[in-house]
C-alpha cells in the first residue's frame, strides 16, 4: 500500500500540464502513486500524458470516454486510490518540491487531523508575476471559526485522509465548482483541519480558470452551503456568520462578482 495518491484531473489543459505533472514526479517524498484522468480532453492533454506515463511508473492514466466534469473525474480517481492519503492536485497548478513531504509529516503526526493545506502562491499564467500570497489560519479552532466566511484549506493544495472519503462519502456531484466547501463541512464533524503556514502550491491564474469564469455560480453555492450548515454542530453560527452571509446573498444580486472578488481577497488576507 502507498503513503499516497495523487489525483489530477485533467481538461483541455495542453498548456501547463506538463509543468504539473513535473512538479509532481520531481517531490522529495517519492512513494505514491499518481492518477491522471484525462476527462475528454479535446486538445492533446492525452498525448502529453502518455508521453509521461511511458517515462514514469508511477503513473497510472485513464481517459473517460465522454467529459463528466472536474468533481466525478475526482472521484473516479478517488475510488481507484490504493494510498493512505490523497493529494488534490490540479492539472494547471504548480506543487513545491516538499509539499508532499511536509504535509504526510504534519498528517502522521496528528492523527485526529483529516486534511492539511498550505499557503498558496497566486501567479499570473501568462508573465509569470506573482499577483499575491494567500494565506490561511493554521490551527482547527480558528479555521472552524471562519468556515462561514470562506473556505478553510485550499482544496488544489491539501491532502486529505482516504478514511474521510469511505466514512463520510465522496464529493458530492450537486455542488460543483464548490464541492470543496460542502467536503469540509462534512469533515469538520470527524476530524480536524490544519495548514502548514508557508508556500507549498504556486496557484495558476488565467481568463480560463474555473475561479475567473464561475465567480457567480461559486458565490451563490457556497451561500447555499453555508446556510445549508447553519445548524452543524460542529461549527458556531452566530450575529456575525448570519450578518455575513445575509448581505452576501444580497449582494450576488446587486454587486458584480468580479469586484467582489478582487475586495473579498484583500480583506480576507487582512484578516489572517
């Protein structure tokens, strides 16, 4: 059995894959498996990953024969995950060489912990300038706290326990491109969250990501989510979570997304 398996979904990506899959296979820590699932790809993401499947055993590729979507792509690889812990890596983002390496030592030392994310370095896909560092809280208690105003781990950078999948199901279908968030909802009632508080994912930022074309469509899902939660015990929903959430589903309707976005980020990173 591997320490780990690495899941990367991969859609019409021909540009950067090649640099992910790199970033994957040159990790300090070497012993994992690594699952490219090619969802239909209509450019030569496919041949690129055959190209590497040859060079690297480690590699284990699947193509779906129709495009089913970045959240059951996921899954698919999930299900065939032989590891102890499963890395979430996009097909267009970039892993730090220890990021594997440092993430299994935080999870194999706190056992009651289910996901371990990090900071992520947001990059401009076509310069290369770094446009910010995102930061996150690192310890349960403060991240529990801000559950209700964002997501607490950064899903392209975490690395979560195979147990939470098989005791609390799959990401679920019904919520992409926010399926991170209503994961972690349901991982928050059995285990812990935690971030290692440095730079362990360069984050791809271009017109074409799912962050810049579905700005609406994760805003108003993630409200969703939120209020669907209102009452988990796990978490506290006060004045302020109520408060926060009420003028955000007043403002889908009312304030472009795109400027919100660009305001939520800066005083988000504030707020850290």
């Amino acid at each position: 059995m591997k320490m780990i398996s690495v899941v990367m979904p991969c859609y019409n990506a021909e540009k950067y894959i090649a640099e992910a899959i790199e970033s994957v296979l040159n990790q300090t820590y070497t012993d994992f498996e690594f699952i490219i699932i090619n969802d239909a790809s209509t450019d030569k993401s496919l041949d690129i990953i055959k190209e590497y499947a040859k060079k690297d055993k480690r590699i284990k590729f699947l193509n779906n024969e129709r495009n089913v979507g970045i959240s059951e792509t996921r899954n698919k690889g999930i299900r065939l995950a032989e590891g102890k812990y499963i890395a979430t890596h996009d097909a267009d983002d970039i892993s730090l060489p220890t990021r594997f390496e440092e993430q299994i030592s935080h999870l194999e030392r706190i056992p009651s912990c289910g996901v371990v994310g990090s900071y992520l370095e947001i990059f401009d896909s076509e310069t290369g300038k770094v446009l910010g560092i995102r930061k996150y809280a690192e310890n349960d208690k403060d991240l529990r706290d801000k559950i209700f105003f964002y997501c607490p781990v950064a899903q392209p950078a975490s690395i979560i326990r195979k147990e939470v999948f098989i005791k609390l199901g799959l990401y679920d279908n019904r919520y992409p491109p926010a399926e991170d968030l209503d994961l972690w909802f349901r991982l928050g009632t059995e285990y812990k969250f935690s971030n290692i508080p440095k730079i362990l994912l360069k984050y791809r930022y271009y017109a074409g990501s799912a962050t810049t074309t579905k700005i609406e469509k994760i805003e108003k899902i993630s409200n969703k989510l939120r209020w669907k939660n209102w009452n988990n015990k796990a978490y506290y929903f006060g004045f302020n979570e109520f408060s926060f959430n009420l003028l955000h589903l007043i403002s889908i309707y009312i304030i472009p997304s795109h400027f919100k976005l660009w305001l939520f980020n800066k005083l988000r990173d504030e707020r850290i």
